[in-house]
C-alpha cells in the first residue's frame, strides 16, 4: 500500500510549504534592494537634469565677474532677480561680511557654506508666502563676496511620489510572480521527488525489481536516482540470495525429515511397550511440527518473492468466510468457542483464492489458539472504494499496541505464548500474502480482545465474479 501522507499538516509546515516561502522571500530580498537601487538612480538623474540649466546660469554670471568685476556682477544678479519668478530661480551675492548686495533672497541662509556643491535647501525668496526646496549650488568668488545660485525643485516631490507608487506596485507584483515562481519550482522538485518515492513504495511493497528512470544529465537527482538504482541491485541480489539459500534449505532438509517421519511412525507402529510409544509419539509430533515451519518458511518466501501473481483471479470474499467458518465450526465447538461470520454479498477480491485462504486459516487458527479464552471469534467482511476488509476478531485478552510489530515478525513469539505449541510464522504468512496482493495487515484492540484485518484490493470494473 502507499504510504500514508500527512494531510493534515498545515502547507507552511511542510518542506514544500517552506520551500515556496524559502524562495518566495529570497525573491523579495533581491527585488527590494534592485527597486531601491533604481528609485536611487532615478532620482540622481533627476537632480542631474535640474542641474544642468542651473550650471549654464553659473557659467554666464562668472563670465560677467570675470569681464567687469563684482560690479557688473552685482548688475547680472539684479537683473536675474527680477525675473527669477519666471525660470524658478534663488539667486543671492554678498559682500565678505554677508550683507546682500543683490538677489531675491533676504539673506545668506544659515549654516550654508561657501564654496559647496548641489544640495537641496528650502528657502524663502522674497515675495513668496512659504519656504520652497531648491537645489543650490554655492560659489566663494576672488574678492571674498559669495554667490548662491538655486533651481526650484517644484516637481520634485510629485516625481518621487510617482516613483514610489511604481516601485511600490512593481514589489506587489513581485510577490505574486515570486509565489508564483516558486510553486512551479516546488513542484518541479516534488515531481523529482514523487518519482523517486514511487520506487520506494513499489520496493516497500515487495517489488524489488523497480527502478527509477534516469535522463543521462548527470544532475545532482539524476546521480541520486543512479546511487538509489546501485543500492536497489544490491539489496535485490542480496535478498534473492538470502531467498535461494532459504529455498534450498527447507527443500533439502524438508525430504530427510519426511524419511525420518515416515521411519518413525512405522516404528511407532511396531513398539512393544507403551513408554517407547510414547516416545516416539512425542518424535513423531515434533517432526510433524518441524515440517509445518519448514513448509510456511517456503510459503513466506514463495509469497515475498511474487510467486502467485499470476494465478490471480476475482472471488468472492463471503463465500470463503463462509467456507472456513464451515470447515473450524468442529473445533471452535470442541474448544466452546462460538464462531460467526458477517460478511455482504457480491465482495469481490482481487487476488490468489488459495493464498487468501491459507491467510485466513492462519488468523483463526490464532484465534482459536489464544483467543478462545474470549469465547466467542467473528469472522467479518466489509468493503471501502478500493480495498476488501476481511477481519478475524476474538473477546480475549489481545496484544498490547507496542508488541504488534513483535507479533509479526518472523519466529516472533510473545510471552503469554511460549507455552503453546507454534512457529511464530502464522502472522509473517499472513503479512507476506498481504504484501504480495498490494495489501495489508493490520491489527487493533477489539475492546476487548484482537482485531486482525486483512485489507486487499477489490475487484476493479473491468472483472467480474465466476
């Protein structure tokens, strides 16, 4: 089955969710010092603009002190004055102790040094109501007299304004192309990603054989998807070898202890006395159990291996709990255990009929092994869109939550079951046909007692029952 995703996370908390944030904000941390770099530069070009006019003015006044003197200085200055409201002009010379000698500004402004470059000052020019910004530009002439020269920035402000509101609208569009950006990156990556996880819930799912698609690029995920590759050969000869050796062995041993078993019981049958009976009685069952665990150890690794596959087929989930409620009603009787089955009709499965079986004889032989204490065993079907729940119930005491895992896996027995006779493979068979179907094994408290569901794929449209 595929494994669980958390839904339920809040998307800011997941690695996705703070990836898109991550590159959302280094977006905005790029775009903010670019739209203040540019607000900067727009405004430098702007007072360069304002500049220029006012450094021909300069040029032609120091044209006229360097012709006749402060003299015919002072007369240039006048004349610029009277007609500073129509080019927008601040205009001042003074003497070397600061008394005005022409221009349309009361005084020289305080704190405003001589010779200095182009600054914004607010001054008040004669005839005027209110203080103005001008960009100034201030000269310290040979005779110690001074000259100020300033351009109205009357449009300033609404420019910066403007500019503002553009920058301010290029940042609020940044953010949605920023997200924007980023969810396709995000997606871009969760796609690699996905792929990548696909081949791990195949291998998880006991297809050992999948391997993730690589492009040739040499890219950091391809060289992971080659790594993943490398490992999965590995751990499938590994796995392959371990699942030979184990074949082999139960096959080997599985023909001498037959022989042995045979031998025994032909002895058995020719003892004289009654203590040798029942000695070899006592052989005769450990063999017997010996090659119960040999042939479910073949049956694991048969069904770990997908070997049934393709024997698979639609049946009828009632009728086999119908079937094996039939075939145990003798010893769930004998050991006063009442058994039921509730199932609805027409639950088809899409799988191996004998496997399933064998799975569902395992859970009731558990069930009836140490759950009879409960007295009562429910064998159970019901459906969801996509799966068959096929559960085996009893009112015993049951398995604690932190000992599931324990009980299934492999020659894994608990305590309170040591005393009875098993192998401690009952469950792992079941586990391993669940996983050869797609499926699985899940055990829960029953309140009282336990809960063994085994969950497998339903018939898709395309089928029909027999």
């Amino acid at each position: 089955m595929p494994r669980p995703h958390g839904s339920g996370l809040a998307p800011w908390r997941s690695t996705s969710g703070r990836f898109a944030l991550l590159s959302l904000a280094i977006c905005l941390a790029c775009v903010v010092p670019i739209l203040g770099y540019v607000y900067h530069e727009i405004d430098r070009l702007l007072l360069a603009e304002f500049q220029r006019p006012l450094e021909y003015r300069q040029g032609n006044l120091l044209k006229h002190f360097d012709k006749g003197g402060i003299a015919e200085l002072q007369t240039s200055v006048a004349s610029r004055a009277s007609r500073a409201y129509q080019d927008q002009t601040a205009i001042l010379l003074v003497d070397r102790e600061g008394r005005k000698l022409a221009g349309n500004l009361v005084s020289w402004p305080e704190d405003m040094e001589a010779p200095r470059e182009w600054t914004p000052v607010r001054l008040h020019r004669e005839g005027s109501r209110e203080y103005e910004e001008f960009l100034v530009l201030t000269t310290l002439l040979p005779s110690g007299d001074r000259l100020l020269l300033g351009g109205l920035l009357d449009n300033r402000a609404s420019m910066q304004g403007t500019l503002l509101r553009a920058l301010f609208a290029a940042f609020a569009l940044a953010i949605p192309i920023g997200l924007l950006g980023s969810l396709l990156v995000v997606r871009e990556m969760n796609r690699m990603v996905t792929a990548i996880s696909g081949v791990g819930d195949h291998v998880a799912a006991g297809d050992l054989a999948r391997r993730a698609d690589v492009d040739g690029s040499g890219d950091p995920v391809d060289r992971l998807k080659l790594s993943l590759n490398a490992m999965l050969d590995r751990i499938e000869t590994l796995v392959e070898e371990h699942r030979t050796l184990t074949d082999a062995l139960a096959h080997d041993l599985r023909s001498p202890l037959t022989h042995i078993h045979i031998q025994v019981a032909q002895a058995l049958d020719d003892a004289p006395g009654s203590d040798q009976r029942a000695r070899f009685d006592v052989i005769s069952q450990e063999l017997e159990r010996l090659l119960h665990m040999l042939e479910s150890a073949l049956e694991i690794s048969r069904a770990e291996a997908g070997i049934g596959r393709g024997d698979f087929e639609c049946f009828d989930a009632g009728e086999m709990l119908r079937d094996l409620c039939e075939i145990y009603q003798p010893a769930a009787q004998a050991a006063g255990v009442r058994m039921t089955a509730v199932y609805a009709p027409g639950l088809a499965i899409q799988g191996n009929h004998g496997l399933v079986a064998r799975a569902l004889a395992n859970l009731i032989d558990n069930a009836l092994k140490y759950g009879a204490d409960g007295r009562e065993i429910t064998l159970e079907a019901s459906a969801t869109s996509m799966e068959v729940l096929l559960s085996v119930a009893d009112r015993a005491k049951g398995i604690p939550a932190a000992q599931h895992a324990e009980a299934m896996r492999k020659f894994g027995r608990l305590d309170r079951a040591r005393s009875k006779p098993g192998s401690g493979l009952g469950l792992s068979l079941v586990k391993a046909v669940a996983s050869l179907h797609r499926g699985n094994l899940v055990l829960a408290e029953n309140a009282p007692g336990l809960r063994a569901t085994l969950a497998l794929p339903r018939c898709t449209a395309s089928h029909n029952l027999p």
